[in-house]
C-alpha cells in the first residue's frame, strides 16, 4: 500500500521535440491512491507528458525539468534511467494494443511475467485472480480469443485485469475507456476506482473526452498547446471555467439533467413512417409476426435511438433504409412504399438521405477533399463546374476546411476533419434526413464542442430530419427532441425526451441517463 | 512499449520497399534508354555474322565476345533485348486491359455471375501459364505470340485486380454511399479513378515482368521469334550446344533477361516469393 505517498513529482518539464514545444514548464506532484485527468487535444502536450512519465521518450525529444519518483531525489528528466517504481501503461482497446493474430491472454500474461519476472503459468493466474474480481469482466476462458473476436468492453476489462495484475504503483491510462459507452465508462472506471483504493496506486488518466473524466471527479489540469491553461478539483471546473478553451471543452460535458430543447412547434409532414418492423426476424408459431417497432419521424423532427451496442439501433436503421431485409414490416419513406420500389427507385430516394457516423473509414480514404464534397452533387444533379465548386465552397466554409489544399486525401485527415468532411458532404445534398451515428465518437472535447454546434447549424439551416443513434444520453440531449430506448432488440420505452429525463419508466432507461450523468451532480 | 516499437518497425519497411520500387524503375528506364538507343549501341547489325573469329571469349574487342558464326554477342544481346522489349509492350497492354480492367469491371457485375466468371478465370490461373501461350500459338500463329503471352498472363491479372474490387465495394465507405443513393456506375468510376489509375503503373510492371518470362521461354522452346529475328529467349536457346565450352554465349543474354525481369519486379513492388 502507497497510499498518501509521494509517487511522482514533475517539477518544470519541457519537452521539445524536434524543434517543437510539446509540453512547457509542466509541475504537479501526485500521491498514491490519488487520480490527476490530464484533458487536452491531440495537441496538447499530454502524450508528451505520458511518453516522458512511461520512459519511453522519441528520438530527437529534448526534456527539461525535473521528476522524482516515490521518496527518490528529483533527477534531470533529460537523464532520468530507469524508476524503481513500477510505472504501468493502460491502453485503449480502441488503439489496437495488441497483436491481432495472438490471443489475448498469451499477450498479457507474456506482459506481467515480464513485469514480474515470474514463469508464464503464474503469471496466466495473476491474470485470471485479477479478472475475477471484476464482476462485470468477461469469463476468463474468452481471453483465449484472438483480439478481434473480442468487442471493445471486453477487451478494455482484460488489459485493465492486466494492469491491476502487474501490481502499479503509477498507473499511466492513455485514454483509456473514453471509446466505450458511458454506461460501461461508468462500470470499468468504478471497477478502476475500487483497485486503486485497494492497491493505492496513483493514477494518471490523459483524457481527450469528457465522460471518463465526468465519472474520475478528481483534479483536472487542462493542456493546450503544452501550457497548463487551468487546473482544479473536476467539479469545480465544471461549475466554471475562467479559460475560453476550457468553457468550450466543458460544452461537451454531458447534463442529462439539463432540460432538452422542447418539440419543434413547426414540424411538418410525415417523413418517416416505420409500421410493425420486426428486428428480431423469426416468425412467431402462429405464422404471424410479433408486434414490432411503430414509429413516425416527421420533417424537421430530430428522435434519437438510444440504446447499448447490439440493441437494436442500427438493425433498425438498417432495416429502414432497405440495406438489410426483415421478417415483417412497413416502411414508407417520403410518402412511399419501399417496399414496392425498384433497386434504382430505392436508390434516388435515398439521395435525399445523409449519412454522418463516428466511424473514419465512412468516407473513402482514397479520395479528395474536394472530390468526397463534389461526388453527391455529380452523381445526383447535373450541375455546371462552377456551381459544383460554389457549393463545395459554402460548404466547407461553413464547416471550417476551407482552407485546407482541396487534393489532399482523405486518409490523410484527422478523425476531426473527416467527420466536419462529412457534415459538408451532407451539407451539400440537401437531404430530407440525416441518420447521425455516434457522431462524436473517438474525438476530444473540443472537437465533440465544434461538431454539436456544427450539426445543430447543419439543422437550422437545411432542415433535415435527424435519425440519431447513440448510446449517450448527452449527445441525445443535444440534438435531438424524441427518443426510443432500446433493449434486445426492442424498444423499452419512447416519447418526448424531455419527459423521460425526468420520470424514466424501464429500468434500462434509467441506466442509461444514469451512466451519462457526471459524479459531480 | 510495445505499441513504440511496432510502429517503429512498420515504419522502417515501407522506406526499404519504397528503395526497391525506385531503384526498380531506375533499372527499366536504362533498359528503356538501352533499348532505344540499340542501333547506335551496337556496333553491328541484327544477325551480321563473322564480325570477328568464332566463340571467341569477350575482350576488348568484343566486351561480350563473339558465338558459333562470329556475331558479336554485345550487339546481338542488345537488339535482342531490344526485341524482347518490343514484344512484350503490347502483351503487358493486353494483359492490363483482358486482365486488370475487365477483373475491375467484372467485380461489379450481378453477384452470382461475377462469381462464376471468378470461379472460371480461376481455374485458367491455375494452369501453366506457359502451356496457355502455347496453345494460344497452337491455334493461331507465331506471329500471335505476343498476344498468347498477353493473354496467359492475364488470368492472375484478372484475379488480383477482381479481389481487390471486391474489397473495395464491400467496403465500409462504399456501404454508406450506396446508402446515400450513389450509383453503381459511380462507385465503378471512383474505383477507376482512384484505385485502377494509382495500381496501374505497379500492375503493369508486374504484367512486363510476366510477359517477358512468358515471351522468352516460348521462343526458348521454339514457339516463338523465329530467326533471323532474334530474341533473349531465342538468344539463349541458340547457345545450347557451346555454352558448355563458350559461356558468354548464353550468360549475357540470360543476365540481360533476368535484370529486365528483376527490375520489372521491383518496380511493381511485389514481396518475396510472390508470383506475377
């Protein structure tokens, strides 16, 4: 136990890195069983910060300052040898931390009998001891799977079991949980909390979002561009903000308390209407199809489809665009049927359909910048040159890439700039409904900040509807009127969303708003 | 960590390969250059006979010495490679356009039957390539054999490109773009565009080094050039009686095939061990 013990003291670290400053003149001092959320952008100087902490600085990394580690002397960060403190590195599952073609736990059992310098069936126990005592962690027996065949929870218990295991007295979490959803952002960070007060180790959690940091409620320096710009006890910095940069990180923050915006009083015809859709696919004994999902989305209205991964959401809007077939069920689309449209029928009616999704490869990385914004406006109108490059204009204008060099691909954009690329390509077909999936997925604070306001904008101004798929509440809030909560495939409750904040009905539900609730409130 | 170091691992092998690439079309534009400039580069003519004593071994006379009916071999090596050169241009466009664009098209035809058009040019990948070309000869004449060799490489071009088709129109992005009413033919240019126009210089390297392999060995084995129009392949078959007792005769046309082959391989990047 090291708890109330001095773990790390950074006093003026510097780290320049082949001529750039990465991170100036940084100082805490952190204890045992005590947290610091380093929050900031790609940017910001945390990863600088991580590496130089981890012992593992690039080639051409200039360090200045000085750390001393546990009750050691404070020693140049430019010549710091190798701690006595067992310092531990937590990945993020969505970074791919391990090699994809050998199982999990001959991966992480290699890592702790490293650490330990134990044989590899020991170590193996060590890993299974570690994951059994989170209840909600998958069966050890999984582990023997390849990282693939896990899904993203599952693989973030195991290499946190895998942390836990190595004993740390300074754990070093890279963004860790922040890919996950908030409800299992909620379990895995209250399973982490446990340990650390457990094991009392110190914990240094660089975070680009705000939900893990919402569920740590613990001191908070905010970087930018390498300066700390504030810095304080978390719910404190989300009561106020003194820093421009830091009201705008917290805009993010999720306040399912907060009161939504209220049905649009001008909402127009039916778009939308989904009759007895059955997700489930079997028919029932009888040969009839069970009661499936009914719902009605009108023009200009916004309902989002809340639920856990593999609830449903997405088969549904699958179901609905026609990309997957179901058992039974009526979908009409802008007054028609589709299921009496032609292949080709379905196709132009789905030109009035945006796409904007968490996922980086939804755009083709192969092409320009210019060409992903021109390609519906090509494809769908026949307009001049020059009418094709105005709307382009406007559109990326509007979205802040407009001066970026058009012919750059598009794999070479951050995940940030593909997903403003996306809103401009939707900008620029007009579309009668937008289906926005996870739509801030993967990005920091400030990038989750600009993208709401850029979609709410895109609202305004072009009027689609919007099909929302989340499983945060927070994004819910923030764009949409009406929701459906989703359970096993089916809808466990629906209605006004500001109605069901505040007197949820199915248990589900309230999981669900509970998990995107900061712990400060 | 171990996330460093893969990265930094991945990251040293593109530079050696993107090396190899370079130095590979580095090595086919001299092979240009020399093929161009054959006439001024030879010191005799095609097929010119007693231009010095018979097999005599290369000297300073003759850098590359002379064969059985005193033909300077520097000279003939040239223009036969010059001719293999010649040869397998137009069998490299008949591969690219039977093999990469029509796999490219055919990927996008109605699933089952892009399916069993696979199945089909599977099968004929599966066969010697070499055995294809002759029977292409076989049916037609010598003068096809550029054609044949064009069309026996174009099954493994065909296959390649196809799967690589399928990839891209499973692909996530493509999904999302159907789904937004993208058509088809949309989908096809942008694959065209992007995809073919960025693999066909790699695509028609490794079609050249193919054809070249293909061109030779059928004029080695008698199918092919016929004298006085003389290629590597004929080159080498010719010197099969002496190259016992008069090395040159063979090793030069032989080095001069392998590095046109050699240099047409790296230029279209492919790894070890990898067939064209």
């Amino acid at each position: 136990m090291s708890e109330g013990r001095p773990i790390v003291e950074v006093q003026d670290l510097g780290v320049i890195h082949n001529g750039t400053t990465e991170l100036e003149k940084i100082s805490f001092r952190l204890e045992g069983g005590e947290t610091l959320v380093l929050l900031g952008d790609a940017v910001s100087g945390k990863d600088a910060l991580l590496r130089v902490l981890g012992g593992y600085a690039k080639r051409g990394d200039v360090c200045s300052g000085t750390i001393a580690f546990g009750d050691g002397v404070a020693l140049p960060a430019a010549k710091r040898g190798k701690s006595d403190l067992r310092v531990v590195y937590l990945a993020a599952a969505a970074d791919a931390p391990l090699h994809p073609h050998a199982s999990v736990v001959s991966q992480l059992s290699r890592v702790i009998a490293r650490r330990h310098g134990s044989p590899r069936a020991s170590a193996r126990e060590e890993l299974r001891i570690a994951l059994e005592r989170f209840p909600a962690a998958p069966p050890f027996a999984d582990l023997k799977k390849r990282p693939g065949e896990l899904d993203a929870m599952a693989l973030s218990w195991a290499l946190l079991a895998a942390a836990i295991a190595q004993a740390p007295q300074l754990l070093i979490a890279d963004h860790a949980f922040g890919d996950l959803t908030p409800r299992s952002i909620r379990a895995i960070v209250a399973a982490l909390m446990a340990e650390q007060k457990r094991l009392g180790f110190a914990l240094l959690y660089a975070a680009r979002g705000l939900k893990a940091a919402a569920q740590f409620n613990s001191r908070v320096i905010v970087l930018r561009q390498g300066k700390v710009i504030e810095e304080g006890a978390f719910a404190k910095l989300a009561s106020g903000q003194s820093h421009a940069y830091t009201r705008t990180l917290f805009k993010a923050l999720p306040r399912p308390l907060d009161t939504p915006p209220g049905r649009n009083a001008t909402r127009g015809e039916p778009l939308l209407q989904v009759q007895g859709l059955d997700l489930l696919g079997a028919k029932t004994k009888s040969g009839r199809g069970r009661d499936g999902i009914t719902f009605e989305l009108r023009r200009g209205a916004s309902l989002a489809l809340i639920g856990e991964e593999g609830s449903g959401r997405r088969a549904l809007v699958r179901a609905l665009l026609g990309l997957d077939n179901v058992a039974s069920g009526r979908v009409v689309l802008d007054q028609v049927d589709m299921s009496i449209l032609s292949a080709p029928m379905t196709s132009r009616l789905r030109r009035r359909i945006a796409f904007i999704t968490g996922a980086d490869d939804a755009l083709d990385p192969r092409m320009t910048l210019w060409d992903t914004v021109d390609e519906p406006l090509r494809a769908h109108l026949r307009l001049s040159r020059e009418m094709v490059a105005g709307h382009r204009e406007t559109a990326l204008k509007r979205v802040g890439l407009a001066s970026y060099d058009g012919r750059r691909a598009v794999a070479t954009l951050s995940p940030y700039d593909k997903r403003r690329l996306q809103v401009a390509r939707a900008i620029v077909s007009s579309p009668f409904l937008a289906v926005i999936d996870e739509p801030l997925r993967g990005l920091d604070a400030f990038a989750q900040s600009i993208l709401t306001e850029l979609l709410e904008d895109f609202r305004r101004q072009e009027g689609p509807a919007f099909l929302i798929i989340t499983a945060d509440v927070g994004v819910a809030q923030a764009l949409a009127e009406d929701a459906m909560f989703f359970k096993d495939r089916k809808v466990v409750e629906r209605g006004p969303l500001r109605d069901i904040l505040k007197n949820p009905k199915d248990e589900e539900t309230r999981l669900l708003i509970e998990a995107a609730r900061p712990v400060t409130d | 960590m171990t996330m460093a170091t893969t990265a930094s691992a991945r990251g040293g092998v593109p530079s050696l390969h993107a090396l190899l690439r370079i130095a590979g079309w580095i090595g086919l534009g001299l092979i240009a250059v020399a093929v161009s400039l054959s006439d001024f580069l030879a010191t005799a003519p095609a097929n010119a006979t007693a231009i010095g004593p018979l097999l005599a071994p290369p000297s300073a006379d003759f850098r590359f010495g002379t064969d059985i009916l005193g033909r300077d071999m520097l000279s003939e090596t040239l223009h036969a490679l010059s001719a293999t050169v010649r040869s397998a241009l137009p069998a490299t466009v008949v591969t690219l356009l039977v093999g990469a664009l029509f796999g490219f098209v055919a990927a996008r035809l109605p699933r089952s039957l892009a399916l069993t058009l696979r199945s089909l040019v599977g099968i004929l990948a599966s066969l010697p390539a070499l055995l294809l070309a002759v029977l292409v000869i076989g049916l037609t004449t010598r003068d096809w054999a550029a054609v044949a060799a064009g069309l026996s490489a174009a099954p493994f071009t065909f296959v390649r490109a196809f799967d690589r088709a399928r990839i891209e129109e499973r692909a996530t992005h493509s999904e999302y773009a159907r789904a937004t009413g993208i058509s088809a033919s949309t989908l096809l240019r942008r694959d065209l565009v992007y995809e073919f126009s960025d693999t066909i210089l790699s695509s028609a390297a490794r079609a050249l080094a193919a054809v070249t392999l293909i061109l030779s060995t059928v004029s080695f084995l008698g199918f092919g050039a016929v004298p006085p129009h003389r290629d590597l392949g004929l080159m080498i078959a010719a010197a099969k009686p002496y190259f016992l007792q008069a090395w040159w005769t063979a090793a030069f046309p032989a080095a001069a095939l392998t590095l046109l082959i050699l240099f047409a391989r790296l230029a279209a990047g492919l790894d070890e061990g990898e067939r064209a």
